[in-house]
C-alpha cells in the first residue's frame, strides 16, 4: 500500500489509471447509525462534470450527481457496518470492515483501489490511500457523494420514526441538540452505545 499526500489532480490523474475503484466513507464521528461506505469504477467513455468532495456540494447537487454516477458508472456498491459492529470493533476496524464489503460488492473486479484518507483495508487487490482525495480522484469524489446521500436518506428515515432527536438536522453527529434530546429522550437501539457521550447516558440511567 501507498500513501499519497499534497499530490495534484493531474498527478493523480497520471497515477491512476485504468479500471480503478474510488473508496470513501461517511458517517464514523456521528453517535447513532451505520458508518456507510461506498465503491464506484466510473466509465471513461461517460465522464460526470462536477464531481467532488461530497461536504463541498450542495444536497440539491449531491442529489442529482448521485443519480448520474448510478447511471453512468461501471459499477457501483455500498458497505456499511452497524452499531453492533462500532461498539464490537471501534469505528477504525468497522470502518475498514465496511470499506471490504463496499469493493467486494463490486459486479466488476477493479484493477486496483484508490482509498481516501491516509490507510487502507486488505482488499485482496493492489491498493492505494489518497489523503484528501474525495477532491483528487473522480472515483473517490463519486464514492463519497454515494456514501454521503445515502447516509443522510438512513437519517431522514430514522428521523421519520423518532422526530424528537432532530436527526434531520444535524444527521447524527454529537451537537448540542443531539445531546439535549439523549438527556431528554434516552438512547435508542441504533445509537452507538461505545461512543462517549452516549456510554455516559447510560451508565448514568442503568
């Protein structure tokens, strides 16, 4: 495995090559919910303008690239670990857990991964990390608009079914409303029982 930082998009660009996978994921500082990855080998006969890093993009825009990537992609396929799993074996190792099944799902083999961030997962196959580069590599900015639009429809829908936690809002993640509405309301089954705040509430209410 190779680590690259402060490389270019023309460096990356002249670096990989070929039938590539991007690898990003979302969702490992949020206290409740899976942390969701995705896997995307994008065609280069049918480019996506507009690709980047998924926080720089408006939802409206997320939405409509995450359309065109299932439609123009080679391939695409999303990983995800569960509560159980972060608690069993903290968000790195599940991370990386959920990473191996975003590439294993993958209908086509790459010929090798492009992973964002500064380590990867054994993927059986030649693998790369890239810091930064959900801006770098179209097949990382794609990976992460899929991870990302997909995490945040799994909060709108946990949102629907219990409203007073606000995941709407701030999507899970440890704000000060998060906070209030575990004081107030208590943890639910998808909370990430390992992770502070929500350990705290419980040790406090058992």
């Amino acid at each position: 495995m190779a680590i690259y930082k402060q490389l270019t998009k023309e460096q990356a660009a002249e670096l990989f090559q070929g039938r590539i996978a991007g690898v990003d994921e979302v969702g490992r500082g949020p206290l409740v919910g899976d942390v969701v990855t995705a896997a995307v080998i994008l065609d280069p006969a049918r480019p996506i303008v507009g690709l980047n890093d998924s926080k720089k993009l408006s939802e409206k825009k997320r939405e409509a690239l995450y359309q065109e990537i299932l439609d123009k992609a080679l391939a695409v396929s999303v990983g995800r670990a569960s509560p159980a799993e972060i608690d069993e074996l903290n968000i790195l190792h599940a991370t990386m857990l959920a990473m191996q099944r975003a590439v294993a799902g993958l209908a086509i083999q790459p010929e090798q991964v492009v992973v964002d961030g500064n380590r990867t997962p054994d993927f059986g196959l030649p693998a790369h990390a890239v810091v930064k580069g959900d801006g770098l590599v179209a097949a990382i900015s794609a990976a992460s608009v899929i991870a990302k639009v997909t995490r945040d429809r799994e909060m709108a829908e946990l949102h629907a079914r219990h409203p007073q936690y606000g995941f709407a809002a701030h999507k899970g993640y440890p704000t000060a409303a998060h906070f209030e509405a575990l004081s107030l309301h208590g943890v639910l089954p998808e909370h990430r029982r390992s992770f502070r705040p929500v350990r705290e509430w419980l040790e406090a209410n058992s």
